[in-house]
C-alpha cells in the first residue's frame, strides 16, 4: 500500500522553489556584507539552514568560520560578525553585550544581524536601550518555509505554540499569515479556505489583508485548491498520544530533526552513530514509513530477501553482464542495501523497548483512556506510573490525556494526583500544573455551581475577561466529539496490514480528531452537518470562497457553514487543483497526523500538503511547558 | 490653410513665424504698461503687478495673477514693501522679490505660503535689482545691492544664502548682467562699461568674448539661452555678439544700428536650431537678428514682454499673445513654396484625393518611385506636431493616414501616440485652460509634470481625463490627481467636517494609491482634527491609521487600532509609546482593555522587567499570577532563607487567590526546604533541591530508615508510594532479610507481584521464589511468567481458565515444549 496513489491523484506541486527562494534571499543578505566574515548561528536555526545552503555554500560567500549561539564569550578573530538568529531578546541581549565588551577594548568591528523569519520590534528596541543600535545593522531573511519532504513544509517553529497558546503572544500570527501569502502567490490561487480555531481566524485575517495591500498577481494556474487551517488546541489528544507507525515511532524513540535522524551506535551496531535523512528519496524508508509498527518486519524481511535475489543474478552471469550490473544496478543495491541494515537495527531497538511489558500496559491504558471505559483502573495505573517515578513526561502525558478524554478530573482525584506528582518529581512542578491548567490540559471537572461562580468572576473583573473566557472555553469535550465523530471504531479485530481507515495510525483504537474534521469538512465542502461538533470545539471555524481575489473576500470571515464569498465556479480551478490540498497545523503536528493525511488522500485521490509550525509530538509539547519557567 | 506661409518671414537659409496664441481675456486699462510682469515657462501663468513704486497706503498697488490666457486666476492688493521683481518657481509658486531683500511665495491663488529673507546686510543696504532663475537644483533668486554685492540663493525650498565676493571698481548695480549656471555651479556674468566680469562663490575674473571689436562700447544688455549654453551681449555701438556662454567660441556679431538699448532681449532658437537667433526689443520695434546676419523686423504696437520658452519667444502684449519661433525643419519642407519634399507631395496627394481627382494617383506614383512614401508619412505626422492651428493638424494627419494605406510594414505607433498627445495638447491649450505648450515643450516636460500643473491650477476633472486617455497607471495618474484633490478638499472651511468626510470617500472610494491617512495628516495639519478622525475611519490597513493617531495624541484609539491590524511590532511600538507617555497607573489601565497588547508586554517583562511584571500582576489582583511569580522567583534565589522568604509570599497570594492546593502544596516544600537543610547539615546527605520522593530514596539508600519512615508519616506519602520505594531500595541494595522483614511489616498495599518483579530484576530467583505463593491468584500467571516458570503460569491459567492467560503463556511456550503446548490448547478448547 505504500506508495500506491490513486491513480487520478494529481501530481505534488513542486515546493523545492521556495528552497531556491530562500537561499537566494540568504545570499543577497550575506553579501550585503561584503569581505570575510564570521557568522554566528541560533542553535536551533543549524539543522534548517543545512537544509537550505551547505557550508560550501557559505564559504563560497565568504563566511569565514562557523559558530553556534552559545551567550558566552566569543573567541572570534575576524573583522565582522554576521549573527543569524530567531527573533529572541535574550539572544539580542548577548549580542549587545559582545558589543559592549569589543568596545570596552577597543576593537572595532561590524555586526550585522539577520533575523528569521522576522524582525520584532522588541529586539531593535532592546539594542537601542543597549546603545548598540547604531553599532549593529539588522535585516530579515523572509525564511518562512522549509520543505523538508515532498509533502510536508515546516515553518520550524516551535516556540509558535508557547508563545500563541499559552502566553498569549500572536507576534507570529503575522508570520504564518506571510506564510500562506507566500505559498499563496507561488502556488495559489487558493480557491476556499477552511479553517477551525482562534488562531486561524486571524491568521487568516492576516493573510487577506497582506493579500489586499501587496498587490502580487498568483501566477495563473493554482496549483492548491483548497486550504484548510487548524490550531493545535483543536485537538490536543492526537499529539498526546504514543505513536505506533514507523516514522512516529522513529520520532518518538530517536528524535528526527529537520527530517534527518542520528541513529545511535546501539542501531548501527558499529562504533559511530549516524545521521540519515528520513524522506521520500530514502526507498527503503519510504515504503515503511506510513505502516503500523507490526508490519515492518515483515516488510522488511521481504525486502532483504529481494534484495538477496537481486544480488544473487550476478551468479551465472558472463563478464559483459557482469560489467553492466555493477556499473548500473550495483550501487543503487549497495545503497539500499545499508539503508535496509539500519532500518532493521532501528526496528530491533524499537522492539526492545515497544514489546517490553510496560509500553503494552500503557497503550492499553491510553486506549482505555480513549474509549473512555475502566478509568478507575486507568487512574491507578497513572498513579502507579507517577509513584514510580518512570518519565517525568510520560506521567504528565497521560495526566493530560486523562484529564482531557474525561472533560476533566474530579477536584479529588486531581488533587491526589497532582500532589502525587509534585511528590515524586518535585515542587517546580506547581508552576507546570499553572501552564498546562492555562492550555486546558488538565482541568478540574467543573459542576454547574463552580460554572456560575467563574461567571461572576469575569463579570467582576472585566479587564481580564477574555482570558477567563477562553478559560472557560479550554473544557474539552473529548466523549461527545469522539460519539459524534465516531472516532473509536466499533470493530473488534483490526487488521493492521490492510488498514480501512485512519484509525491504523494508533492500532485501530482512535481515528485522530484532527484527521476526522479535515476529512468531513473535504467531503461535505464545508462546515454544513457538523454544526453539533463545531458547537463542541467552541464555533470558531470558518470557510471562505474565492479569497483569492481581494475584494471580493473583503467582507471578512464569514462564520458557519458553507455562506462563502463569490462564486465557486471561477475560471482557473481545474479539478486537479481543487485535489490538491494544503492543511496547516499551526501549533504542530504529530507523523501520526501526517500518515492518517496520507492515508485518506490514497482513498479519496487527493493530494494532501501538511503545513506545520514545527513537527511535534507528546514530549516535546510538553518538554515545552514543562521547561517554562523552571 | 492655404496661407500657412503666409506668416512666415525668410531669415538666412531658415523661416520665423509668428502666430497668435491668444486674444487675451483680461481687460487692462492701460495694457502693460507700468507694471512688472513675470510670466512662467512652458505655459505657465502671469503675474502682473501694477504701478510697483506707489508707496502711499491709500493707493497701493494691485497684483494680479492671470492664466496664460490671460484668465484671472487671483486678484489682490499688495499691502507689503516695494517689489521689485516677480518670478515663478518650478513647482508654479509666485516669488515676489521686495526692495528689503524679502521674498515673499504665494501660490497660484494668491494665498500666501511663506516667506524668506536674502540676509541681514541686504535689508540694509537695499536691493536694487533681483533675478528670478532656474537651475538644475531647482528656482533659485539673485539680487544686488546699492552697495553693489550680489548675493545668491540657488534653491529657495533648500535655503543657502552666498554672498559673492566685491566686484572691484563697481558702484551701485552693473549696466547689465545675468545667472550663469555652468559646471555645477551658479556665477554671475556681469558688465561695467565694455568689461565684462564672471562672479563666482570666491573670485570675480575679467573674462573677454573672443571676437568682440573692441571699438563696439559698453555692453549695454546681455542675455542667457534657456539652457544657459549660450549668449548674446549688447553693445553701445548697436552690435549683437552671440557666442557660448563659456566665452570660447564667437558665432556671429550683428549690427542692429540701433544706438539705444533694448528693453529686453532672449535668445529664440529651438532643439536642433537651423538659424538661432536673438530677439530684440524697443518701445515700437521688435527686431530678429539671426546669426547670419539678416534681420527681421516687426513694428509693436502696444506693450509687451518676451517671455523665452525652450522653441522659441512667447510675445505678451496687452491685447494678443504671439509665439515667435523657428519654422521646424520638417514643416518648412511641406510648407515650403513649390516643395517637392516626399511630404509636400503627399499632402498634396491626399488633397487632389479629396477632390476626387486621378492627380492623387500621379503624386502618389512620384513618391512611391522614389520609395520615399515611409518618410513622407513620416514627415506628415511629425509637422503635424509642431502646428498650432486644428485644421492643419488635421490635414497632416489625415495625408499620413491615407499614406499610410499604402504601405503594409508601418509602425502605427508613433502616429497613434502624436494623435494622443496633440488632443491633450489642444484641450489644454483651449482658451479656458490656457496652457499654451508647443509639442516640443510638452515631451520635455512630460506628461507627469503637466498634470501636476493641471493639479496645482485644480483642474481636477480635465488631469482625471488625460489621466484616463492616455491610459497612465492609477498609481502615477488618477491616484495621485485624486490624493491632490483631497488634500485640497479638506482644506476648504466653508463645508462642515460631516460633508467633507462624505465628499472625499465618495470621490476616492477604495482608489488603490490613495491614503486616508495621507489625506487625515492634511486635514489635521489644517487643524480639523475631527474630520481627521473621520477620515481615518476609511483606511483599510489599520496599521497607517496608528502613527497619526499617536501624533493627535488619540492613544487609546491608536493602540485599539494597532491591536486590530494584527501587527504585533506595530502593537509594541504604541505600547512603548504609551509607556514613556502616560504614568504607570493610566498605562496599566490602558493595557488592561487591550489583553494582546498586555500580554505582549507581559511577555517583554518577563525577560526584561521582572519587577514590571509583579507591578502588572499586582493592578490586576492577580494573585494566583502573583503566586506563580513568586515561586519563579524562589528558584532564583540561591540561599534558603530567600527561598523560603519568597515561597511565604506564594502562600500569602496562594491564599488570597483562594487556591488551598497551591498553598499547601508550597508550605510543604518550604517544610520539606527546612528538613533537608537540618539532614545535610547532621548527615551531609545533599539532599537540597530534591523531590520528596528523591529524599525519601536517598535517605533509604544511605540506610536512614527512620528519617525516611518521618516524611513517610510527615508528608503523608500514600503508602503504595512509600511501598514501591522501599522496596526497590533495598532490592537495588541487595538487602534481601531487611526487604524479608519489610513484606512481612504488615499486609503489601502493592500486592506482591513487585517484590516478585524487583527481585528477578535484581537477578535473585531464589528470593523471588519466596515472594511467589504470597501473590494474589490473579497475578499469579504474570508472577510464573517472570519468574520464567512456564509449568507454574501453565497450572495456575489452567486453574483460573483464563483465555487471555492461556494465550499469554502459549505465546511463550517454546515450539520443543511439546506437551506442555498440548496442555495448554486442550484447557483451551475445553473452554
């Protein structure tokens, strides 16, 4: 099933352009700083760039040598720092520091700092507080979108859901709105826009009215059709739970970053760890990445056998055969040969630890959880887990997960539980609850009266209303959307190797919420029939026609279903276009969500494009709250 | 049109003609005589100021501001000090130079705009001449003073004022002199008697014109072309020098025998001049002298001014208005008597053509035998540009047109655009108008500029129309016509801010270039602050509505908008804006109604003002905020007294905050704070910093069961807790009779499969044994299966029939275990 696309699905548009873009931008930002220079670069911008331009390429453009943002001090001899940074204060903050300390000496250098993807305001306003503004020359490189594969485009930003979700900071809404312009203006036009959370709201906003200001022209022929805009705090159940086909399985277990992963010597099985790049172009990977974990050894075993046959034709072969095989067929073997070795040293070690008693006892756990059955034997398990210490992370997840299938915990189980953990993984912790309370990850169940009493409350304090509102508004409602949905399949066997819906991404056990609305609002061609879900998920979503043309989608967002803006019918929209879909996640995405996209766009013959601020999954949503602060 | 030559006057090997612009529409008693006159180039207005030197408040004199047509555009009297010369700036602002060195701008309508002085010396001294001059920096002014110092200011919108160095020898003003801008530089040329002197920013040279008899006298009157290149010197003995203005060249030197001198005299030559000549004038005599040496005279009859323009001499007279200019080339080759220019013929063509006579045919024939017909079009469309009567543009074209017929490989393009161009050229030569622009002047000047004119004279609907035929882009075009309107519009007092706020949206409704906040600054700078506030209520980009908002000081209305634009930068910008504006409280307040702008502070302090962020809490009553705080903070703290010092403050706003948990929760950790430090300072355990749950593993593991055992009851640890970790302590510690001692202290709250578990863990089978009977009957088979005894799991799921236990050991059971398999699938099938 791998790789077998419907055979009327339209081709992938081609998104290598905005690589192009990007390294041309990149270079013209670094010449305008001519002569040899140093350049600094954020930690977390290494793998990106990589991606972008190579060393040599750098070098070619005269960057002297390489360094990594540390915030300590520089040992650089060179004449001119070049800073390629994340629009941060503290990294601003060092950086006038080193200013200050050069001119302590009297060294007389330039500076030029390059913030991706934009400038803040707040980091030139820190430079003048510093009196390094007129020290330091600042520009922005426009680097919005990372293909890291042929379907996916990330926007590498992680901070996106801390920033938006808990502190309320929508600073990069404006950067995804440029974003969807950009995509917009390569590959639009978009001819409907559909959309679910607070924050697409006004990334969309945003988009229009970079879309009526600027006045770029599409370039004829759209080549995506529709768009369809999620936030993460839509459906924060997915992300939180494990993942079980194999690319989730390679990003929970070994971390993949920037599509590449650095596969421990306990897989390689030699001395050395190495790095692979996990994408489309890797044969091996690619047939194996969508599967259900149970499935990949036997595909892969299937595979060495091949692979064994193919090598075993050279036997029997005369010389002018033999000079043809191995100048043609060998390398490509050889290759895939390795490739083969490491995914099965990969898999071994994802048995070792998947097979182990507890992982079985927690995915039962987690399904229990989902289906909303034997929670009393759920909540001694997570007791237990906390009680003995085994993940800080791991625990917290399924506390979230517990809190946010059940719409909340009993004030008494979340006490005991809470303090619980604060117990076992300390008091720092109190300040974690704070945050993840804030994103409606966890939640006390609230009765009708402590219903009333927080009404009151927002009407007291009027200043603060909008927060105790969406306060109110986090209540998950995970059991009537999942009846709704239908997103536990009834189904007691479920053939894994032959998959009939998105639920195989999680063992047949959940279909994710996030896949189940995108697939319902494609198929109904917007919200009409699902007004009892979106009432569940807080009425925020949205569907517009025809944003394409600025005035025409002027009068704004039009909430409910299917009252779209101009007509449907306009030129240009082939019916190759109108399969050709781009979901952006904003707030991140699992491989989960991706594998159950992939899935439904082989049923129904789209061509589905995931757009995320950053790949996620359970503990690096969490690793990012639980990190706040402490 | 038969008589076009009829005006025509032979000079040299070249034709003049003199042809009517206008019949003037203005009624002036006396024509111009006695006035100071001051007519812009290219077309542009007049100036008239009559009787400049009465002085007596009672009968002052009056300034009149006229189209070139002679259309009464302002009228006013002049209430200021003596003027002595009038001028128009590039950007049609009217320069009145008076006697005390002041200049004073009015625009086109008479309003007056501003005013400057030439410098202290000069009011003192007294002007006695002045120059208004163009150069490439823009309109500049030159005087000179009885004292006979010539300062100079080269762009008035850009003030230098230079003072030329002494002229030696020279009392009061020079007999004649001129702007020279040359090299980038401006200089004065000037004469005393037959010398002649260039001033310059530091010295003042003699300089000699090569090849003037030095017989010929003073120099009476000298002139500099329109593009400074040239120039032309009087003598007293009646001779007209002409050469470069750069004195290195003599072009010819022409008797005049005249003795007097003129009262003007401009060069009159045009690009690509046959036979440049230099315009004379006398009381009743106007005189060409060409450089070959013919003149051409003209009687005149009434008063008047030269007005030189890039072709040729605008003739401005009291009655009539002339244009004396050159015979262009081309139209002297058709025009010409008994032409047999491919042109001539094909003009003449077209007419036989329109008579109906086979003549066409024959001419037609003599221009295609010469194959000459291309050029002939040529040649039609191009004389046609250079006429200034309707009927024969209309001829030209017309014969181009019927050429053009017969020829298959013709670029229309060059005949489609002198049709444009001539249309707009007549609309706004039309009398009504009265911008009289040669073809030549109009391509020099280009179309952007001219309607900028048409904008400065507010014919707002005729610069739309050009705008829109000659299809000029909205943003160049109609946007920038309509962004002048408004901006004039909002000006206007006699309308209430209600109208003029419906008038402009109406007109610019959502024109693309056009900006409503570019128009509101116009109205608040009118002090029409409200109709400012209106105005911006139409912008679309929220985000231009902010910077003037912040300027009107309207800064809750800027932040609300900034907050609706979506733009976080532009959000933090009011916001820093506000903070240096307000005091703290107002700030707070204001912040408080918008929560992304206060929660993009709050972001801002958390990094950069801690004490800010407390602040911000604090005014918001936000004491679980404050509590959260204050728990960040006691990690910061190094020492424990300020730990525990800022963790009571958590617990004061824990409880404030009503939040028992919390509260409890810190208290604890302060107790827990305070334990620990009393153990590591008696045992030096560092345990500083640690979990409960770590504590209690150290302490277990360093043996201090009995301190352990005091957080146990202390803290209320669930026993499970205190169970699972007992237990792994002394397993991991291999203490097998204390972990014996333990199972049996009282009844497991875990059950027994753990110490099962811990023990394999461990690699003791032996004591895991032990633990094996004491597991509950439902984990037994799980307890078999650790221990890795298949034949135990097996009895004990046979016992239970538990289908799921029996698969679970039959998953186990290895393929050689033949008859423990069969066992297992018997108890299974009997189920």
């Amino acid at each position: 099933m791998a790789a077998a696309f419907r055979r009327d699905a339209p081709p992938q548009p081609d998104f290598s352009l905005l690589k192009r873009l990007a390294r041309d931008q990149l270079i013209f930002l670094l010449e305008q700083l001519p002569g040899k220079k140093d350049l600094f670069i954020d930690a977390d911008l290494m793998s990106p760039l990589d991606r972008i331009a190579n060393v040599s390429t750098l070098k070619q453009h005269e960057v002297d040598k390489l360094y990594k943002v540390e915030h300590k001090a520089v040992v650089s001899s060179a004449d001119q720092l070049c800073f390629l940074i994340r629009p941060r204060i503290q990294t601003v903050k060092w950086i006038c520091d080193l200013v200050k300390s050069d001119k302590a000496v009297g060294r007389v250098r330039r500076y030029k700092i390059i913030f991706t993807p934009q400038k803040f305001f707040a980091c030139e306003a820190i430079l003048e507080e510093h009196g390094a503004f007129g020290d330091v020359s600042c520009d922005q490189w426009d680097f919005h979108l990372l293909p890291v594969d042929d379907d996916i485009i990330s926007l590498e930003l992680p901070e996106f859901f801390t920033d938006t979700f808990l502190a309320g900071d929508q600073r990069w809404v404006r950067t995804v709105g440029s974003a969807l312009h950009l995509l917009h203006s390569l590959f639009g036009p978009f001819s409907k826009v559909y959309g679910i959370g607070r924050i697409a709201k006004m990334v969309y906003e945003s988009f229009r009215i970079q879309l009526q200001t600027e006045e770029t022209r599409t370039r004829g022929d759209a080549q995506i059709g529709n768009v369809f805009i999620i936030d993460r705090d839509v459906d924060l159940v997915t992300p939180l739970c494990s993942q079980v086909v194999y690319e989730g399985l390679v990003d929970d277990i070994f971390r993949i970053k920037c599509g590449c992963v650095e596969f421990s010597p306990d897989v390689t099985s030699s001395e050395k760890s190495v790095k692979v790049m996990l994408n489309s172009q890797d044969k091996v990977f690619n047939e194996i990445r969508n599967e259900h974990f149970s499935n990949v050894f036997g595909f892969l075993s299937q595979k060495a056998r091949t692979l064994q046959t193919a090598y075993d034709r050279r036997r029997g072969m005369d010389i002018k055969q033999m000079k043809t095989f191995v100048s043609e067929e060998l390398k490509g073997l050889k290759q895939e040969h390795r490739l083969l070795s490491l995914h099965i040293g990969a898999s071994e070690a994802m048995m070792k630890r998947k097979t182990k008693q507890d992982f079985q006892e927690m995915l039962r756990t987690e399904h229990s959880l989902l289906e909303g059955f034997e929670i009393r034997e759920c909540i001694n398990f997570i007791e237990e887990h906390i009680n003995r210490q085994v993940s800080v992370l791991e625990s917290l997840r399924l506390l979230c997960l517990l809190s946010l299938t059940e719409n909340g915990l009993l004030p008494k189980d979340l006490r005991s539980l809470k303090a619980q953990y604060l117990q076992s993984y300390g008091f720092e912790h109190l300040l974690t609850f704070s945050s993840l309370r804030t994103l409606g990850l966890i939640q006390e169940q609230q009765t009708t009266e402590t219903l009333s009493a927080v009404e009151t409350r927002v009407r007291l304090t009027a200043g603060r209303l909008t927060e105790a509102f969406s306060s109110l508004a986090k209540k998950s409602n995970f059991r009537a959307l999942s009846r709704r949905l239908n997103l536990v399949p009834k189904s007691e066997d479920y053939d894994l190797r032959v998959p009939k819906d998105m639920s195989y991404v999680f063992s047949g056990a959940y279909v994710p919420l996030s896949c189940r609305l995108i697939e319902q609002v494609l198929d109904r061609e917007g919200w009409s029939g699902l007004e009892e879900v979106t009432r569940l998920l807080n009425r925020h979503e949205f569907s517009v026609t025809g944003s394409t043309s600025g005035s025409e989608g002027s009068s704004g967002l039009t909430s409910g279903a299917g009252s779209g803006l101009g007509s449907t019918s306009s030129p240009g929209f082939g019916p190759d276009s109108q399969r050709r879909v781009l979901v952006l996640f904003l707030g991140g995405c699992t491989f989960s969500e991706i594998a159950a996209l992939r899935f439904l766009a082989r049923e129904r013959g789209y061509r589905i494009t995931t757009v995320t601020t950053a790949i996620t999954n359970s503990s690096r949503l969490l690793e990012s709250l639980v990190q706040n602060k402490v | 049109m038969a008589f076009v030559t009829a005006s025509w006057n032979p000079l040299g090997d070249a034709f003049y003609r003199k042809s009517e612009l206008y019949e003037m529409s203005w009624s002036l008693k006396d024509g111009l005589r006695d006035s100071l006159v001051a007519a812009a180039p290219y077309g542009g207005p007049i100036a008239v100021l009559k009787e400049p030197q009465r002085r007596s408040p009672s009968s002052r004199p009056h300034l009149d501001i006229y189209s070139a047509s002679g259309q009464t555009l302002a009228s006013f009297t002049w209430k200021s000090g003596v003027v002595l010369q009038l001028g128009w700036s590039v950007s049609d602002e009217l320069l009145c130079v008076q006697e005390d060195g002041t200049v004073l701008i009015y625009d086109l309508f008479g309003s007056f705009k501003r005013h400057f002085s030439m410098g202290q010396e000069i009011t003192h001294d007294q002007v006695v001449q002045a120059r208004v001059f163009h150069s490439p920096f823009g309109t500049g002014v030159a005087v000179v003073t009885a004292s006979a110092r010539f300062t100079l200011a080269t762009n008035i919108d850009d003030l230098k004022l230079r003072r030329l160095p002494e002229v030696p020898g020279l009392q009061g003003a020079p007999s004649s002199w001129a702007i020279l801008t040359q090299e980038r530089q401006t200089k004065v040329l000037l004469s005393i008697g037959p010398e002649l002197y260039v001033l310059d920013h530091t010295s003042c040279t003699a300089v000699y014109p090569p090849g003037l008899s030095p017989d010929s006298g003073s120099i009476l009157q000298m002139c500099v072309s329109f593009s400074y290149k040239y120039l032309a010197l009087f003598t007293e003995s009646g001779l007209v020098w002409t050469g470069t203005s750069s004195l290195q060249e003599k072009f010819s030197e022409v008797d005049t025998k005249m003795r007097s001198a003129p009262k003007q005299m401009v060069w009159c030559r045009r690009p690509r001049a046959q036979q440049p000549s230099v315009v004379l004038m006398w009381e009743r005599l106007l005189l060409v002298a060409g450089q070959c040496g013919d003149t051409i005279q003209f009687p005149l009859d009434q008063v008047s001014v030269l007005v030189p323009e890039l072709d040729g001499i605008r003739v401005l007279g009291g009655f009539h208005q002339e244009l004396l200019q050159e015979v262009p080339l081309v139209s002297q080759e058709i025009f010409k008597i008994a032409s047999m220019s491919p042109g001539a013929l094909l003009l003449e063509a077209h007419r036989e053509y329109e008579k109906q006579s086979q003549r066409a045919d024959e001419y037609l024939r003599e221009i295609k035998e010469q194959s000459v017909l291309s050029e002939a079009v040529a040649q039609c469309v191009e004389a046609a540009a250079h006429e200034w009567d309707c009927t024969t543009q209309k001829a030209l074209l017309r014969a181009a047109s019927f050429g053009k017929c017969f020829l298959s490989d013709f670029s229309p393009e060059s005949f489609v655009s002198i049709c444009r161009e001539l249309r707009v050229l007549n609309a706004v030569r039309e009398s009504t108008v009265g911008i009289p622009l040669t073809h030549t002047q109009f391509k020099q000047m280009t179309v952007q500029v001219l309607i900028d004119r048409l904008v400065h004279r507010r014919l707002y609907p005729l610069a739309m129309e050009i705008c829109r035929y000659l299809k000029i882009p909205e943003f160049q075009g109609v946007s920038r016509v309509l962004r002048h309107w408004a901006s004039c519009k909002v000006q206007q007092t006699d309308l209430s801010d209600e109208a003029v706020a419906r008038v402009v949206c109406a007109k610019v409704g959502d024109t693309p270039g056009v900006s409503y906040s570019h128009i509101a600054a116009k109205a608040y700078e009118s002090g029409r602050p409200e109709l400012a506030i209106k105005l911006l209520e139409f912008e679309a980009r929220s985000g231009e509505q902010v910077p003037l908002l912040l300027k009107m000081k309207r800064s809750h209305l800027a932040l609300s908008k900034a907050v609706e634009s979506g733009d976080t930068d532009l959000v933090f910008t009011v916001v820093t804006f506000l903070k240096n504006e307000m005091n703290r409280g107002d700030f707070f307040m204001t912040l408080r109604n918008q929560p992304l702008a206060l929660s993009l502070y709050r972001q801002f302090c958390r990094v950069q003002e801690s004490q800010t962020l407390k602040d911000l809490l604090n005014q918001d009553d936000d004491h679980e905020g404050l509590g959260n705080f204050y728990v960040a903070s006691a990690f910061k703290e190094q020492r424990l007294e300020g730990r525990v010092a800022a963790l009571q403050n958590a617990v004061d706003e824990f409880n404030k905050a009503k939040n028992d948990f919390n509260a409890k929760a810190t208290e604890e950790e302060m107790k827990l704070l305070r334990f620990q430090k009393k153990l590591d300072e008696e045992k030096g355990a560092g345990l500083q910093g640690m979990s409960l749950q770590d504590t209690m593993e150290t302490l277990l593991n360093l043996g201090l069961h009995k301190q352990a055992e005091q957080l146990y009851r202390d803290f209320r640890v669930p026993d499970k807790r205190f169970w699972w970790l007992k237990l792994r302590a002394l397993a991991e510690k291999q203490d097998w009779d204390e972990l014996d001692k333990f199972s049996r202290s009282k009844k497991s709250p875990i059950g027994y499969l753990p110490f099962v578990d811990v023990c394999v863990k461990n690699h003791n089978q032996h004591e895991a044994k032990k633990y094996l009977l004491r597991v509950s009957p439902e984990q037994r088979v799980q307890a078999c299966l650790l221990l890795g005894d298949l034949e135990g799991a097996a009895d004990a799921a046979i016992e239970r029939r538990n289908e799921g236990e029996l698969g679970a050991v039959l998953n186990r059971c290895p393929a050689s275990n033949r008859q423990l398999m069969e066992r297992l699938q018997r108890a299974t099938a009997k189920k």
